[in-house]
C-alpha cells in the first residue's frame, strides 16, 4: 500500500512538471501513516494524485484492473516516470488483514468519495460528507481483523516501513498517541483546594523551585500526564546509491555499509556503479574487513544482496542474483527494470536477472582487483576470503583466468611470504615449461616432501597447495598464461633433461628391470607397476600415481568426507600406485644385488615391503594395515639390539607378537608364491 501511495505521489510530480497548477491543493508531497489503537483501523493517507468518482468504479471495483499500467502504457514512448506493479493486485492484499476498506479518495477534478467492501462481490462509492476533506490525495482505512492487530502496534509498523519502504523518495510519516508527563503552573483557586483536600490526596502536586529572574519568587508546579500526538518519519536514510558516487565521501559509505549489515567494523573496499542500456540499475557493493563465522554454513541465507525495485525492498535472499563464491559480498542492487508478480516477493523468472548477476560478477572481481593494489589489505582480505576464491577458479568457467590473478601460494623459494602464479612465472628458468606445485596436508609435510628433491636441486621452484579446497580449484584451473600446471606427486614429470642425462637415464632403466619385475611379483595388487625414477635424488623410493587420478593429498580428502560413498566413485577414482626407486640410492643398489642372487629370498621379500609402506607414508598415503607395518619395525629394532625371538620370552608381549609376525608374514609369502 506504501508503495501504491508513492506511485500517486509520482504521478502528482510528473504531472507538475508540465502544469504546476496541480500542486495548488497541496504542495507537501508526504504518506502518512495513522494506527488507531481504539477503533483497530489503519489509516495510509498519501498527497499523490487521488482518485475520481470513475476511478475508484474502475480501478478498485475489478482486481488486477491498474490505473498504473495504463499510465506506464501512455508513458512507454518517453519513458520519463517509471511506477511499480498494478495498483488493483497490490490494493487488495489490504484483506490479508482487514475485514473492511475504506478508501477515500479526492481528485483535483473530482469531488471526495468514498469507496467501501468487505471483500465480497459488492462495493459502495458515496460522497463524502462526513471525513475531513483530504485536499487533494488518497487515505486508506483498514478495519483490522480480530487476530491481525499487530500492525496497530508502533514497532511492527517500524519494522515493516525500514525493510520494505526505507528508501521510497516521498517522506513516511508515523502518527502515534503517547503518553507524555508535563508541568503545568497550579493557579490559586486549585492550590486553595488543594489544601482542603489534603486528607484524600486526590491530586499529588510537587513543588518545583523555579528562579523567578526578578525577585526569585517560587511559582507552583504540578505534574500530569497527558496524550500527546508524536509525528516521526520513518525513512530518513536517503538511498545513498542514487547519488553520484564523487559526491559521496568515505564515511557516508561506511555509515552505509553499518546500517545495511549491523557490522560494527569499516568494510574493507566498496563498489559503487549504474549499468545503463537495454537494462538499468544501480549497486553499491561491500567487501567486508573479515569472513563471518558461518561462511559455508550450509543453512544460511545464500547470499547477502539486498534487491529493490524503484527503491522498494523486494527481497535479501535471491539466488539467482550472485554465485555462491561471493556469497561473502554484501551490497544492495536497486533495478528499474524487473517485473513483480502479486506478492512482490518473488521474482518471475527473468533474463534481467541474468544480465545483473553477470555485471555484479564482473563488478566483484574489479573491486578485488582494486584491493589488490595496496598489500597490506590484500593479505587482510585473501586470510578472510582465499576459499572463496577458490571456489569461484572451480566454479566460474567465465572468471577462471581473472580469479587466477588473486592466488597466492607459499613456495621452495617464497617460504616467508605468499606469492602470486604471475611473480612464480617472471622467476621462471627458461628451460622450465611448466609450473610445479605439490598438495598436501600441511606446509610442513609438503616442505619435507621427497618429491622436491630434484626440482629444488634443479632450481625449478615448486608451490605450496596445502588447502583441501586447493585440490578442486586446480583440477579446474590447469594452465596460468599458457603455462600447463603440474603436479609434482604423479609419473611422467618432464623434468627438462639434457640429451646426456636422458641417455644415462635409458640405461640405468634397463639395468634395473630385472628387479622392477621381482619387485612387482612380491608386491602384486598393491601397485600398478614398478619403475625407476629421476624425480627423487635422496629417497630410496616414493609412491607415484597416475596422471588422472586423484592425488595422496586428494584420496585423504575424499575418504575423509561424511558423506561419502564408500564403494563405486572412491575405487574408481583412486589412482593406481606406481612404485618408483631411485637407481643411484645404495639401498636399491644392494636390494638388486641381493635380489640378483636369490629373488624369492625371505629377507628381499620383507624390505620390499618394509619400503613399500615406508614410500606410502612419506609420499602423503595412510596405511592400509598400519599394525603390519609396526610389526615388521619392531623386529628391524630387536635385529638392530641383536634380540632373537627366544630371547624375548622374559617379555611376554614380545613372546606373543613374534610368533604371530612371522605366521602373518610366511602366509603372506605362500600366497604370494
């Protein structure tokens, strides 16, 4: 109904501008609203253009039929006033709450009537000859039903006109009775009477000194209680988006952004811009200064893009208006162009709507580019925001490439400060191809990580990707600049070779086929194939897989999901193991002299497993059997304190687990055998 007012007071305007004359029944373009508690009728009054005898027939008397849209009609060629909705669907939502409406109505070129229904099929229009004449302009009376007089209440209406209508261009006006105590000066026939009354006490009178300038004299006061009519507007926030964005200054924005959000701290950057063309609206956008606790909460509001039209709240949850990444972006988005249905509440499905997602996308990423250029909020923003990121590199096909600009990794050679993939490349050797990075739980496994051995012996720098999140967002974003990216933990790394070094590289191949074999006889299912490697220089041996799979770091992630499915998709997708030996590490130099002499040997048998497990670990796998691999340790301790299985009989734990040991481990050979 407040937004109907306003279409009238439009009207009104737009009909002064040609002829001032109009404004003569009253200039003061207001609404007001009037509760009347006693009664239970609320009473919407408004100054705008008011309706004839025929119009309240026409417009009021069939549903849905609009005065506005034949106005918006006649208006479309010049498109110079633009009003909301059709004035019949959103009058009537008035018997929502009320038994009876009144609407009383005068038109410049009218008469005053009144129209009444009970929402039935009849209504009655008179004229109107017992209300105080209005001037010029429309009042509403809604007779309340039973259970619905709340909206009497002062701070339901409050409520109501802050979240809908606090940016309507007309002043709202709350017209409410309270109570009030005053001091009134007692004269002396009532103080005489006073006295003699003394006893019954029936009128409590206090003295109050008051300093009479001349001769201090003291003057009598009482106090008393009386009602009071108290006239408060309601929407003295001005839509500061209207504004041009050079008149607004920094203050203005943040005072805003408080009020819009309840946030009691500045926000960390604002975007504030009118797209024009086929489509018109205006936006003011908020990066906010830190993340909010529930950020990925999955029951919580989608997004925090408060949407009006023509400057009436529409709605703050609105899907379809940005992507879940920047659901940590706040801001208002106010549309000229986007149609309501009845309810106002709910938006027909609308390319509009896909225009502004894509301009408030764009907008976004501008003011994080914006953010970008001073360091020290940079850093403030990425520790709130980096996930975010993230999840728009894995989301957001279109902004793949600018969102790539924002990551910041620690590295083999940035280990202090973050760095970006654009400094990463301008460090690049020139031999090198590709950008390496490596995932992992922590900075601290990856640092350690036997996959760095050679790269960093190369001087090839390797980044940091220790964010679960990080998995996903680089299986979408795969090459920076033309720059494949590339993940140092699976087979087939072209590590930039020289011819002489590829040579020796074929031969030692060669050489250690032989025990490839044997080591994949004894080591069966567990891994795909065995092959010799140049990616480690100071491991004996690591755990590679394929170059499609999931990764260690990402097989960790998955198996740890609640949710999860524990059969089909993780067998699938877990990669196959590639167990890979550096040729030059003495132990695999003696393992191939041993196996050489005797390959079903039991000790051969034991340390390639013992590697095996040793490789998983250290390459960022978990153990399938985790008390087999303590077993086999415990007895590489009693060989190296010279304990004979016999001799552990004083320990009788020790006495339990050999046995056991070596049942486990000869039946493991046999089924090998």
């Amino acid at each position: 109904l407040i937004s109907n007012a306003s279409d009238a007071l439009d009207k009104i305007r737009y009909q002064s501008l040609t002829d001032p004359s109009v404004l003569d029944s009253g200039k003061d373009l207001k609404i007001t609203i009037i509760p009347d508690n006693n009664a239970k009728i609320l009473s919407i009054r408004d100054t705008g253009l008011g309706m004839t005898k025929a119009d309240l027939i026409n417009n009021l008397g069939t549903i849905a039929k609009s005065g506005t849209k034949a106005f918006m009609e006649k208006m479309q060629e010049s498109k110079s006033a633009s009003m909301i909705g059709q004035f019949g669907v959103g009058f009537y939502s008035a018997y929502l709450v009320a038994d009876e409406v009144e609407v009383i109505s005068k038109h410049n070129d009218d008469e005053q009537y009144v129209w009444r229904s009970s929402a039935g099929q009849d209504f009655t229009v008179t004229r109107d000859t017992v209300n105080e004449p209005l001037g010029r302009g429309t009042e509403i009376r809604l007779h309340l039903k039973e259970d619905q007089t709340e909206y009497l209440e002062e701070r339901r209406i409050k409520d109501i006109v802050k979240k809908h209508s606090e940016f309507i261009s007309y002043p709202i006006h709350l017209i409410v009775q309270k109570e009030v105590e005053k001091e009134v000066p007692v004269e002396e026939s009532e103080e005489a009477d006073a006295d003699e009354e003394k006893d019954e006490n029936k009128a409590k009178i206090e003295e109050v000194d008051d300093e009479d300038e001349e001769g201090n004299k003291k003057e009598k006061t009482k106090k008393i209680k009386e009602m009071e009519e108290v006239d408060e507007e309601l929407n003295q926030t001005k839509p500061i988006w209207t504004r041009n964005p050079d008149s607004i200054q920094k203050e203005e924005y943040n005072a805003f952004y408080k009020s819009l959000t309840n946030d009691w701290e500045d926000p960390l950057a604002v975007k504030h811009f009118s797209v024009e063309g086929q489509l018109e609206f205006r936006s003011i956008l908020f990066t906010p200064g830190r993340a909010p606790f529930d950020l990925f909460e999955g029951k919580k509001k989608r997004n925090n893009i408060k949407l009006y039209v023509r400057r009436v709240f529409i709605m703050d949850d609105c899907e379809d208006l940005i992507p879940e990444w920047l659901n940590f972006v706040k801001g208002i988005v106010d549309s000229e162009d986007l149609p309501l249905n009845l309810s106002r509440e709910v938006l027909q499905q609308n390319k509009i709507l896909k225009v502004i997602r894509k301009n408030l996308v764009k907008k976004c990423v501008e003011m994080f580019s914006e953010i970008a250029e001073d360091k020290d909020n940079f850093n403030k923003f990425y520790e709130a925001f980096s996930k975010n990121i993230k999840l728009g590199i894995h989301e957001d096909a279109q902004n793949r490439a600018k969102l790539s600009e924002f990551l910041r990794y620690n590295s083999t050679k940035s280990t202090d400060e973050l760095t970006s993939l654009k400094d990463y490349v301008t460090r690049m050797p020139e031999k090198q191809k590709y950008i390496y990075y490596i995932t992992g739980e922590s900075r601290q496994a990856v640092e350690s990580s036997p996959f760095l051995e050679t790269l960093k012996r190369k001087g090839f720098e390797v980044l940091f990707l220790v964010d679960p999140i990080d998995e996903y967002a680089i299986q979408q974003l795969k090459e920076y600049e033309g720059k494949e990216l590339k993940s140092v933990t699976k087979e087939g790394l072209d590590l930039e070779d020289d011819e002489e070094e590829k040579k020796k590289f074929e031969e030692q191949k060669k050489e250690f086929e032989p025990l490839c074999s044997t080591i994949k006889e004894i080591l069966g299912d567990k891994v795909e194939k065995v092959i010799v490697t140049d990616l480690i220089s100071e491991s004996p041996c690591v755990i590679l897989t394929g170059d499609f799979g999931w990764s260690a770091n990402m097989e960790r992630i998955m198996r740890a999901q609640a949710l999860r499915d524990s059969g089909g998709m993780t067998s699938y997708m877990a990669s196959k193991r590639t167990f890979g030996l550096q040729p030059n590490h003495p132990i695999i130099r003696e393992l191939k002299a041993k196996a050489a002499a005797d390959k079903n040997d039991k000790t051969v048998r034991d340390l390639v497993n013992l590697l095996y497990e040793a490789a998983l670990l250290s390459s960022g796998f978990s153990l399938d059997d985790p008390s087999l691999f303590s077993n086999r340790i415990y007895r590489m301790v009693k060989l190296g304190l010279s304990l004979d299985d016999d001799e552990g009989a004083a320990a009788p734990s020790a006495e339990t687990d050999a046995p056991a040991l070596e049942e486990v481990t000869e039946s493991n050979m046999e089924e090998i055998d």
